[in-house]
C-alpha cells in the first residue's frame, strides 16, 4: 500500500451491515440574493439536504455496482445506521483523526482535503482495488497486503449500508465503514452472537497450559453475593471484596427475569477457595446485611452481563417512541436499533422502561452523568447503568 495513499489502512471484522459515515471539509454555499435570513437558511437547508440523499444514494449505488460485479446481493439504505454514523462522525470533529468507533464493526476509513477531488464511487473504487491483494482460497490477505477494505464491501451476509457527513475543523476529511448485524442484533444473550460473527477475525492464540493438578477453571469457587444496594456497582462490590483475587470479570450482576432491573444477586467467581474464606471474612466485618453463598458455576456460566454498557431509562411517558429517546440522548453515542422498551410490574403498578446499549462503559457514564433527572416529555427521567 502505498504511503501516499489517501484511505487508511486500518479495519476490523465484517458482520452483516455496513454503516458507512463520512467526514468531509466544506460547507455547501448558502444561497445568495435579497431573501430574508430565515428564507435563507430555510434555503441552505433544503439544498444540503438534498444534496445528502444525492450522495447517499450515490454511495448505495456504487456499492451495489461493486457487490454486484462479485456476485453478492444489493445493500439497502438504513437510517438508523446513518444516525449513529453521524453522531460518531461528530464526535472527531475536532481533530478529524482516522480513529474508529470502537463497536462491534469493520471500519473503513477515507480522508480528503477537497471535495472535487472525491466522489463516493471513487472512494469505492479505490477500496475494491484491494481485491488483488484478496486470496480466495485461503479467504485471507496476501501477506504484507491490506484488503480488509475489499472484503467489507463484497461480503455475502452484509444487508445495509447508512452514512453521515461533518466538517473537519482542520479542513480535513475521512470516511468511517463499521458493520453491524442488525438482524442479530436483540438485546441479551444474542448480543455476543453479534460480536462473534467476524469474518477477518486474527488467529486465536495458543492455549495456556493447565496448571498444576487439573484443567483450567477446575479450581474455580462460585460465590452468590446480596443484600446490597440496587444502585451498587462493580466497583463498589469490589470494594467489598478487596484482597480477594476478583476482578470485574469475576463479576456477574443476576436481573430477574420479567422486566425487573433489580438486581437480585452478584455472581462472584473466586479463583480459589481461600480467596472465597477471605470474602465471607470481609463481610463479617462489614456488619451489614451482605450475604455470600457458594454457587454452582451452572449459575455462572448462564448469565450474560450487561458490561456496564446498558442504561435503563426510567419515568417514560407512556407514548413516548423511539424518536423521543433518540432526542432525550441527544450529544451521546449508543448503537442504533439498540432502544428496547419493557414495562416493569410494580405493587399494583407498571412502569415503562426503556433499556439502550452504548458503545462502550465511558460512553454509558457519560449519558448517566449529563442526562440523569433531565425531562423527556415533561416528565424526569432517571437512568440507571445496569451492570
């Protein structure tokens, strides 16, 4: 790859839609002549606006044309992708580094310094050309060569594509390609499912060795942990714990089924026994109500955590819509598609719900510190980070 090359030569793994954002330099002209400014800006708008559904669609085309030269189906248009493009398109609008997002995508990544030097089916093109360093045999890059680029356009299982644009403070511009499968894309269990649907995924590594007297994980203890706060998180039950041998991963937060965002249990996994005499000596010294019990690792394995990464939203007007969320987290970086509403029974009561999955724990804190207690509809909502 050349070093003159204006596209990145960086990508991850491809799962089974494209979201395609794109950065670029340069506003489009406001419209000139004797109109009010609101006749003007109404104008600007309306000419920016169109002038995105033109290079929207050009971008779908150019990628069909691409698809279709080998042998794969159509993309369609989604804009809930394109809203969350432009949201991260946003977010490096600053510097205009060639960073990704950092979810669970295969990024392609673009960047210009004048925009009649570019069209969307160039850009396309010059990422298809890395089809001669693509070895079909072995479904592999040549060595030394990129062509991750490639093999996200004309992967088989990808379904849709959506964009988005921002200027560059720095006059710059670059592209942004993730993929994500929204069809795998509920909100629990099949979440790894999602994660693990890579096609460019490295080699995994070797296998540690067992240790001394058996397989590894045989020496594992399993711990039920309560009584604690239902706002408590990892970091205070690590607390607890200290001089354990737990970290955050040895944590699992247990939510009862039926819509309850209660926790109703820690599930610790120790990596000893004494490590596990040395919680239930720390509780005894605590004087609470904390309560551990030892668990069966059946317990464990089955549970999926939230990771930190989940926000319960609730107080939601009963008509609230996804639309409404969406405005509510405004200036905040969640997956699209991701919003899932529940209603959770109280005493004689039901309350409306609604869970959203961001792209990472910073991001998740982040929504929790600026929008905690803010009004959605006239109503505050409060948010919870379920771990």
């Amino acid at each position: 790859m050349s070093s003159s090359s204006l596209y990145n030569p960086f990508c991850l793994s491809i799962s089974s839609l494209l979201l395609l954002i794109l950065i670029f330099s340069g506003e489009f002209p406001s419209t000139a002549g004797t109109s009010s400014p609101d006749t003007k800006a109404a104008t600007a708008r309306a000419i920016n606006r169109g002038r995105r559904n033109k290079q929207s669609a050009e971008f779908l085309l150019a990628h069909n044309a691409a698809r279709g030269a080998s042998g794969a189906s159509n993309l369609k248009w989604d804009q809930g992708l394109a809203r969350f493009a432009s949201k991260w398109a946003k977010q490096r609008k600053s510097d205009c580094k060639m960073t990704h997002s950092g979810g669970p995508y295969g990024e392609n990544i673009f960047w210009y310094q004048r925009s009649e030097n570019w069209s969307p089916r160039r850009v396309v093109e010059k990422w298809m050309d890395e089809s001669l360093n693509y070895d079909r045999l072995t479904n592999t890059c040549k060595s030394g060569a990129m062509c991750g680029h490639y093999t996200q356009i004309i992967w088989r299982t990808t379904t849709a594509v959506g964009c988005a644009r921002s200027k560059c403070d720095n006059d710059r511009g670059f592209l942004l390609d993730p993929a994500i499968s929204r069809s795998s894309l509920p909100f629990l269990q099949e979440w790894r499912k999602c994660l693990s649907t890579a096609t460019e995924q490295p080699p995994p590594a070797s296998p540690l060795p067992p240790p001394p007297g058996g397989s590894p994980g045989e020496e594992r203890f399993y711990g039920k942990f309560s009584g604690f706060s239902k706002h408590a998180l990892k970091t205070d039950i690590m607390n607890i714990l200290e001089g354990c041998s737990v970290t955050p991963d040895d944590l699992k937060f247990n939510y009862p089924r039926g819509g309850n965002l209660t926790p109703a249990a820690v599930f610790v996994q120790f990596p000893s026994l004494s490590a596990y005499d040395k919680a239930l000596r720390n509780i005894a010294k605590k004087g609470k109500l904390y309560r551990l019990e030892r668990a069966a690792r059946g317990q464990w394995d089955p549970i999926v955590p939230y990771e930190g990464k989940v926000v319960a939203l609730h107080g939601l007007p009963v008509n609230a819509i996804t639309e409404d969320i969406d405005r509510f987290l405004s200036g905040c970086l969640y997956y699209p598609g991701s919003i899932q509403f529940l209603t959770v029974q109280g005493l004689g009561t039901s309350k409306r719900v609604a869970l959203v999955r961001f792209t990472s724990q910073t991001q998740a804190m982040n929504a929790y510190i600026t929008k905690n207690r803010n009004f959605l509809l006239n109503q505050r909502i409060t948010l919870q980070v379920l771990q």
